[in-house]
C-alpha cells in the first residue's frame, strides 16, 4: 500500500486535534482540582518571543485547515481569532474537524505534483503539493501543536507522550 496525501495529512491532522482536544480536557481537570481559573493557561508561553498557548491553537487548526482545502484545490474557510476561553478553543478545534471532514481525498491526493500557492504576508510562494505538506505543513503543524502542549506540561498538567500522540490508527500491543 502506498502512501497517499490524503492519509499524509487529514487523517494526521483529525489524529493530533483529537488528541488535543482530550489534553485540553486534562488542562481543565488540572485547574479545577488546584482551584483556579482555566482561562489562566491561555496566555502562557515558553518565551517571551513566542505565541501564547491561544495563539498556538488558533495557528496548528489554521495550518491543518489551510493546507488540506489548498491541497483539494479549494479556497480555505476563514476563522476569526476570536477565541477566548478553553470551551471556545475547544470549538475552534471542532470547526477545524467539521471543515477536515467535507474534504475530498481523491482531490488531495492529486495535488502531489500540482503547484500550490500560499500567502506569506504580503508576499506568496509556491510549491509542489508534496512538498507543500511534507517540508512546510507538518513541520509547522507540529511545531505549533507541539508548543501548546509543552506549554500546558511546564504549568504542569499531567500530560505525556501518549496523550500527545492519541489514538495511533493501526497501533495493537502484542
């Protein structure tokens, strides 16, 4: 079986959201038994420089949504950076799915040769579709979601690697 675009990068990105969404209900959980208010992780970051934990959220839904319309060859959804609370991250993540699910597979994975442009600032660049998503897309998917949960674990939620990876499709322990 070979490797399909498709596979490469929604069932990916349903794979990590999902899991994402269970981390945030830890995060929840964490708060609530220290007794504070969960909204207190929303600003958080590792550094100075860097995104806060909403903004780390907002970007990993946007590259997973992005990237799979333009690879279907379709005009991406716009979602406002609204987002204020836990619940409302958690919805943003859920609209991300929605959107993930009206994809056509057979679409993306004809995009491995077509040429996909994409906005950067005020400037745009193109690329290959494969090599769209396998140098640009998951890279900084995974950077930015990897962020938000290294961020939930420094304000130490109980969080680990199997939170972090989900539901592995195909994974059975012998």
């Amino acid at each position: 079986m070979s490797l399909s675009l498709y596979q490469s990068s929604v069932a990916t990105f349903e794979r990590s959201l999902s899991a994402f969404l269970a981390i945030l209900d830890k995060a929840e959980a964490h708060a609530q038994a220290r007794k504070f208010e969960p909204a207190n992780y929303l600003s958080l970051r590792l550094a100075p420089d860097m995104f806060p934990l909403t903004r780390q959220i907002q970007t990993f839904c946007d590259h997973a949504k992005n990237a799979s319309f333009r690879l279907a060859g379709v005009a991406p959804p716009v979602i406002e950076d609204k987002e204020t609370t836990l619940p409302e991250l958690r919805a943003r993540i859920q609209a991300t799915l929605e959107h993930l699910k009206t994809l056509d597979a057979a679409a993306i994975d004809a995009a491995s040769d077509r040429e996909i442009v994409i906005p950067l600032g005020a400037n745009k660049a193109k690329m290959l579709g494969a090599n769209y998503l396998v140098h640009f897309v998951l890279p900084n998917f995974y950077f930015h979601l990897t962020t938000a949960y290294d961020i939930l674990r420094s304000a130490g939620v109980e969080i680990g690697k199997r939170d972090f990876l989900g539901a592995v499709p195909g994974f059975t322990r012998i």
